[in-house]
C-alpha cells in the first residue's frame, strides 16, 4: 500500500497539475466536497485546495503552483493515529532526494560490511540468521550439559522441618531461565518437599522457590520469596508452587537463604 501510494503521488507530480486556492467558509468547502479532516479544528473561514479534478481538501499549508513544483515525493514513516484513521509522514524535494541517498550509502556500507551485493543481501543475512540459531542451539546445549555437572558435583543441602524435607542448593553463574529449568529437573527428580534454589549471574543474586503441591495449603513459594528477596535488596513474585526473586546485594545471598529456612520453621509451627 505504501508503494501504491508513492506511486500514485508521483504520478500526479509528474502530471504538472494546476494547484488553485481560495478562502471560503467552511460549510461552503465542504459544500464543495472539500476533505476534513475530523481531529482538526477550523475556524469559521478556510483555505480550500484544489489539485485539478485529483484532490479538493481544506488545508493551511501547501504552496506550490502546480504539483510539479513538488519534485519528488518519498514515504519515510507510517502509522495508527485513532481507529480506522493512519498517518503518512513523508520528505519531498530536495529533502527526499537526501533521504534516498543516504539510505543509498547506509546501503552501499552493508553491502561491503557483507561483502555481497544488494540483490544477494536478503538470502546472505537469512543465512547468518539460520547459523546464529544454530550457534545459540549449541551454546544453549553445552550450557545445559554443564549445569547437570555442577548439579552433581555441587553440594546440597537437606534440611528436616517438622517433618518436612527442606532442599537448598548453591549453583554459581546460571541465568534466570537456567536457574529455573533446573528448579523444573529437580522437582521431578528429587524427594523434596520445598527446594530453594540460588545463583549469582552478572553481579545479581537469583532465587527460585518450589513448593509440593501438595503442601502449598501450609506453606507457599511465594511467602517464602516475600521474606526473603528484601535481603537482597530485590522483589520477586509468583505462585504458591513457585516463585522468584532477583537482588543486587550478592554478599546478602547465604543470609537470604537462611531467612527462608527460619520463615518455614516459623510457617510449619502453625
């Protein structure tokens, strides 16, 4: 649609038609059949703009004889302005004749940072694209394999609360969706009725709760995370089953997790 209508204006420019303007009331432009817009607001005189038998709208700002006087026109943006109604923001003249040679030299830049040409440029970056999944699929594999070696190798904790098996495990450097796919193995794989699970990745602390379903009616993940995130200077959220939070103060992380195990003792005794 874009290019129909640049096409479309480009045509009428090249066509030379007259352009007349004439004030006159505003019942009497739209009697005329004059375009308005409904946003704006007119007084009770207008200018009407007449370009041949093509266009006839009330307008402020055009001044040009004939549509030649324009030169060139170029789209450089669109969009939604109220419902059913867009916008077009466009450069003519001279200023759409900079607008198209700087995209040409924006361009002809890639072409040799690509070392390809233009016609080749959509087939060569898909196919970077294609590798780079590839890459992040391999990348997403190797990390994986070595969070199950730190998982095996690294010491956990189980702690016994009122007869309730309290797991809580120390894993340096994962991400905040490495951190909880572990939480995810784990609750399939261990015995436990409530894992808490820390990290520190990029200078932050990350904590993921886990709470037995079947236990969330006495005790719930994101209580837990409640307590304890303002320890590390962060907030969290989620559901009774699981929760998370995220803090800056990495040295506050073993006190974090401690907080936790004191607010199950105290939540249990109830």
């Amino acid at each position: 649609e874009i290019k129909g209508v640049e096409s479309l204006v480009n045509e009428k420019i090249q066509a030379c038609i007259p352009v007349s303007t004439k004030v006159t009331s505003l019942e009497q432009g739209i009697k005329e059949g004059a375009v308005a817009i409904f946003e704006e607001k007119y007084g009770e005189e207008v200018r009407v703009i007449t370009i041949g038998d093509f266009s006839k709208e009330l307008c402020g700002g055009i001044h040009v004889h004939n549509t030649g006087e324009i030169g060139f026109f170029k789209v450089i943006s669109e969009g939604s302005v109220a419902s059913g109604m867009r916008r077009i923001e466009a450069v003519t003249s001279e200023s759409a004749l900079e607008y198209v040679q700087k995209n040409e030299e924006l361009l002809a830049e890639i072409e040799e940072l690509f070392g390809t040409s233009r016609h080749e440029l959509a087939q060569h970056i898909g196919k970077l694209q294609e590798s780079i999944k590839q890459k992040e699929k391999e990348c997403k594999s190797l990390r994986q394999k070595l969070i199950n070696l730190k998982n095996k190798h690294k010491e956990e904790k189980t702690h016994q609360i009122n007869g309730i098996s309290v797991l809580t495990k120390r894993i340096e450097g994962l991400s905040g969706s490495e951190l909880r796919d572990l939480a995810d193995n784990l609750k399939q794989t261990s015995h436990s009725d409530v894992i808490i699970l820390s990290t520190v990745f990029n200078d932050k602390v990350l904590l993921v709760t886990v709470v037995n379903e079947n236990l969330t009616d006495r005790l719930k993940a994101k209580e837990i995370i409640d307590e304890i995130a303002p320890v590390i200077g962060g907030g969290g959220g989620g559901r009774p089953d699981f929760a998370q939070a995220g803090g800056t103060k990495t040295d506050k992380l073993d006190q974090a997790v401690e907080k936790g195990l004191s607010f199950i003792k105290e939540r249990l005794k109830k």
